[in-house]
C-alpha cells in the first residue's frame, strides 16, 4: 500500500513536471504570436 502511494507520488510529481514544461512552451509560443 505505502509502495503504490510512494509510485504514484513520483509519477505525479513527473507529470507536474512536464505539464510546468508544457504551459513555459506554450507561453512563450502565445508571446512569440503577439510580437
């Protein structure tokens, strides 16, 4: 029980991750656009 919580922390926080990487891309294509 405690192992599937401790993988699914490390998988979220993965994810949290690349969804930061994501939304930075996406803002500096959105400000690219407006110039």
């Amino acid at each position: 029980m405690i192992n599937l919580v401790c993988e699914d922390a490390l998988v979220f926080s993965e994810s949290t991750l690349w969804m930061k990487r994501l939304i930075i891309l996406i803002n500096g294509v959105m400000q690219s656009l407006e110039l």
